[in-house]
C-alpha cells in the first residue's frame, strides 16, 4: 500500500513537470523539427530555411505565434503521461537500489545505478513517447493548407522536374521535355494520392489508424527505444549525481536543498541528454516524417537513414536544429525538475 502511494505522488509530481516542461519547451522543439526534417535542397535550389533565426522569422510571418505550438496537445497530454512514467520508474528503481545496497550506503546510488535507472525510465517511457512524438512531429513539420505535408520527397521532385521544363533547363529537345513532363505528372500525381493532411492530433491519429494501424502509429519506434535508453539514462544519471553531491556536500537532506539546486541541476540534465543523443533525435524525426508505404518511403531503415543523411548533408545533417534544441535543454528541463521536486514536498 507505501509503495502505491508513493508511485501515486510520483506520478502527480511528474505529470506536473511535463506540463510545465511542454508550455516552456514546444517552441523550440518546433523550430528543432523543422530544421531536422527539412529536405535537402537540390542543386540550385535555396534551402526551406536558412538557420535557426529563418526558420523563427518564417514561421511567425506564415503562421503567427500559435504556429511555434502546433501539435501541442498532443504532447500535453502525452509529456505529461510520459514524464510521470518516467519518475514513477525512476524512483521505484532508485527504491529497489537502495534496498539492494543496505543500510550502509545511506540512500546513496553508484553512478551506474543511477543510469540504469534513468535507462530503464526511459524504455518504459517508450511506450507512450513513440506514438506521441510521431504524432506531434507531423504535426509540427505541418505548415500550410492541404497538401502540405506529403508522404515522401515526391512531390518537391515534380515541382522542380515541371518547373525545369517550364525554363528549358532540364532538356534541349520536345521529347526530352515531354518525358520528364510525363515522369513529374506522375510523380506529383502519386505524391497526392498519398498525401495526409491533419487538422488535429485527433485527426492524425484516427487517418495513421485507419491507413496504416498500429504499425503506422508506433512508426519510428524502434529508434525511438535507442534514444530513450541512452537519453534518459544520461538524463537521470546526471541530475541525481548533483543532487547527491550537493547533499554530501551541503550535509542537507533532498527537501533541504534550494530551489536554485533543483533548476541548475535540472539544466545540466538536458545538457547531458541531448548531447548524447541528438543524432539519433535527427534520424528519428526523419523516419517519423517519412512516408508509410514502400512506394512513398525514402528511408528503408533507421541505419538507411543515418547513411543517406551522412552522403547528402555530411556529419553536419545529424546536427540540424542542434541550437533551438540546446537552448530549450536548460529552460525545459530546469522548471520539469522544479515541478517535480516542489510538489513532491507538497505531497509529502
């Protein structure tokens, strides 16, 4: 009964955090998104956005501020569930360490401990984060009226194909012209049909369904796990290693500790997370916008992925969207922490 209360007061306390973490970081994740998403431009043609900055500017002039929160019920609902998955797993694994290392450690962890807790957070928060940043991904990369998002590069092809044939650049001779004109009718003619549009993350969820089932709702899932393992697992180690530090060094218990510890500390974590994992960040925003059928699909696999990004961007495509998304770590994850360590004493 101690143990379902206390995962009960985790869970409150974390979904707390999530919430405050999503109205503080949805901005940022946003314009982290479209930079990693955005496709490589072809020769002679400018790029969808020109850095960090471009990318800000055109999404306030298209679509207003409201358009930095798109797809944001979906992860206030789903961070919500997802970061209360995480502290419930986390603090039941920190209770089984405890419990495991005795008396004599004082509540303390080892640094690997606190990893594999942090990893096993992360895996169990899986389950609901795949499904959720699929959906909200889409939903970010989404900037226009139907067709906006495509199912694959299809239809950027055929624009630049006609467009081609339109200035004579592509082919000297009419039947030249007419091929390629023939080849981009039904390039953008396949591109349509397989177009999804969304007005919602409801919406999303009920056109992915019916299309493609479950498979297409956990699309990317696979990565996914290999981003949450490593992340949460750094994430965690992190802030608990400060957190155990500071009460060593400052003889204080956790509730003693100020709130600068906990919004610090909370900032370090996110540092730790996403500079370990981005490039797999990268690739799995890249496979949760590709296409869903073989036809429309760029990317075979998530190491088919890492290998095209590699031979048409370089070392730097892994790296796209990195400045929106350290600027978020330390605000995002700072007022998370906060959230959850001052209502857990309030609980308590």
């Amino acid at each position: 009964m101690g143990d379902a209360k206390q995962a009960a007061k985790d869970c409150v306390s974390g979904t707390i955090g999530g919430f405050l973490q999503v109205f503080v970081g949805q901005p940022f994740d946003t314009v982290k998104v479209r930079l990693q998403t955005m496709p490589a431009p072809l020769p002679g043609q400018a790029p969808l956005y020109n850095g960090t900055l471009d990318c800000v500017k055109k999404t306030l002039s298209k679509e207003g501020f409201k358009g930095f929160y798109k797809g944001t019920t979906t992860p206030l609902v789903g961070v919500g569930a997802c970061v209360s998955i995480q502290f419930v797993t986390l603090e039941a694994m920190k209770r089984y360490y405890t419990e495991l290392n005795g008396p004599s450690a004082n509540g303390f962890l080892t640094n690997s401990q606190l990893y594999l807790a942090g990893a096993a957070s992360g895996i169990t928060n899986s389950v609901v984060s795949g499904p959720v940043e699929h959906i909200r991904t889409r939903l970010q990369v989404q900037t226009g009226a139907p067709p906006a998002i495509t199912s694959g590069a299809a239809e950027s092809v055929a624009a630049i194909a006609a467009k081609s044939v339109e200035t004579g650049a592509v082919a000297t001779t009419a039947a030249a012209q007419n091929s390629v004109k023939v080849a981009a009718e039904a390039a953008a003619a396949n591109a349509a049909k397989n177009t999804l549009f969304f007005t919602g993350p409801v919406d999303a969820v009920q056109k992915i369904y019916a299309q493609h089932g479950l498979r297409g709702i956990f699309k990317g899932q696979a990565v996914t796990m290999v981003r949450e393992f490593q992340g949460y697992g750094a994430y965690f180690a992190a802030y608990e290693y400060l957190v155990q530090r500071a009460m060593r060094l400052e003889s204080k218990k956790r509730n003693e500790l100020s709130t600068l510890n906990f919004v610090s500390y909370g900032a370090c974590a996110g540092y730790a997370m996403w500079a370990t994992v981005y490039p797999i960040d990268v690739i799995k925003s890249k496979l949760q916008t590709d296409g869903f059928s073989a036809s429309t699909r760029q990317y075979s696999s998530a190491i088919d992925c890492a290998r095209q990004t590699l031979a048409k961007e370089g070392v730097a495509g892994f790296f796209k969207g990195f400045a929106p998304c350290i600027l978020r770590a330390a605000p995002a994850n700072a007022v998370t922490f906060l959230g959850f360590e001052m209502a857990m004493r309030l609980l308590r």
